[in-house]
C-alpha cells in the first residue's frame, strides 16, 4: 500500500490520516480473543514486562479497570505481528521515511462506563529529550468501533503547526494536559471509525478523548514509530530499515 499525494498532503497540512479497513476483520478477531478477560489477568498477575496504569476513578475493592497497557505485544500475538506488519509500516515508511524503529505498543482500554478523558496534550510534551526531535509517528489502530458515545479520538486539524506548548502536569495517567484540561474546543474534530481502521498522527498534532458513556469498550492499540538514531527513551529496537534486527 502506498499513499496518494493528497494523502500526504491532507497529513502534512492536518497533522494526520485516517486509514479506514487498515487491517482484516479476522485480524481484529485474533486481537481481542487475546484480550479476553485482560483487566481481571492483570489485576491478578500482570504479565512480566508490561506497566499498567489503572483508571483511578474506579473502586479498586470493587474491580480494577486498565486505563492504559504499555508494551502490550507482550500480551497479545496478534498485537506483536501487527507491529511488524506490512500494512502498517507501509503507510509509516511514507510518511516518516525507511528507517523506522518500534517506540512503544500500547493498549488503550476505554473500559464501558468506567473509561475516563484522556485531556488535550501534544504526545512529544512526553516523549521530548534534549536530544530528539519530533519526528515520531502514532498509528492508533480500533480494536472497537470508536464512536462520539464510546470516546472517539479527537484532533486539532494543524495544531501540529504551532510546535510544542506548554502543558500542566497532574500525577494520574495522561497527567500532562493542555491548561483546561478538557474543556470543549470548537477547533476540535471527533474522528469516529470502525474497529480495524486506524487514526496516523504525528507527536504535535493537540489531541484528546472523552469519556466512554455507553456500555461497549472502545479498545486501541497505539504504536508509536521513531525515526531510527532519533534519540529516545525506551525504544525497543528496530524493525525496518538500517536499525533492523
Ligand atoms: O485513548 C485515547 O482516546 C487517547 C490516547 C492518546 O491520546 C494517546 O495515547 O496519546
């Protein structure tokens, strides 16, 4: 698969890309197969390797909810092989280049009625050393169909344009957020797709998600690519081009 020049163009200029059907129904099947029953497994025993952050909004006497999963290809096969996958490293190599690494993979559980905001924040005000640039690249793939009821992405179109800004810093998950948190912005756009389809995005692009209000989970998978020799915290190694392994 290759992109078309208005693809890139709409990339270049909006900060980033719908790919709808990016992956086959049986794929997604695979996907959430292997995460049946994951909040009780993890709250049991989570897996070696992997950091979970819970929904802190939800009685952990009375159940515990993942909010966010890292390294979640250690959890899943189908995840693993997605990372690696042509139909997505197709679409990263033209937007950010041949040589890619794996950043991170990580699972998004927007849990039925328990799955908090995620607040406005640029992803690089996370990722930014004095010694990377922002040239990472964000494949959020539904597990789920996303919709305006279950939390869907939203973006800024051209936010990306204005560089980093300055975010408050909170200890909960996605503790660093645009001042106002959360608050409605008529510059936003909900970006609702069906479950296999994926949203692109660069690490500037402002972006936030509400709370999932319906009874259906709205699980994601990200996987955040870099460019090979970008300087980065927790990198887990090459998967094309010169830094391949
Ligand atoms: O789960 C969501 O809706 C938002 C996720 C997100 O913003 C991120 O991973 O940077």
């Amino acid at each position: 698969m290759r992109l078309t020049a208005e693809e890139r163009g709409f990339f270049e200029t909006q900060g980033y890309l719908v790919k709808q059907d990016l992956i086959s129904p049986e794929w997604v099947a695979e996907i959430r197969a292997d995460l049946a029953g994951l909040h009780e497994r993890m709250a049991e025993q989570p897996a070696e390797g992997v950091h979970v952050s819970w929904e802190h909004e939800v009685d952990p006497t009375v159940q515990r909810r993942i909010k966010q999963l890292m390294h979640a290809e250690l959890v899943s096969p189908a995840l693993d092989r997605l990372c690696r996958s042509d139909e997505v490293l197709d679409v990263v190599a033209d937007l950010i280049g041949p040589d890619i690494s794996l950043y991170h993979c990580k699972l998004l559980m927007k849990a039925a009625r328990d799955g908090t905001v995620t607040p406005w924040h640029q992803d690089y005000s996370y990722w930014v050393t004095p010694d990377n640039q922002p040239l990472m690249l964000n494949c959020m793939l539904q597990i789920d169909a996303s919709t305006h009821e279950n939390g869907c992405l939203q973006m800024v179109p051209g936010s990306h344009r204005q560089g980093l800004v300055e975010h408050d810093t909170k200890a909960i998950p996605f503790g660093r957020f645009l001042p106002g948190y959360f608050q409605p912005r008529p510059d936003a756009v909900p970006i609702p797709i069906s479950a296999g389809s994926a949203i692109f995005f660069g690490p500037l692009i402002i972006h936030g998600s509400d709370a999932n209000r319906s009874d259906h989970d709205r699980r994601a998978v990200t996987l955040a690519y870099n460019v090979t020799g970008n300087a980065t915290r927790g990198s887990r190694g090459g998967v094309r081009g010169e830094g391949s392994d």
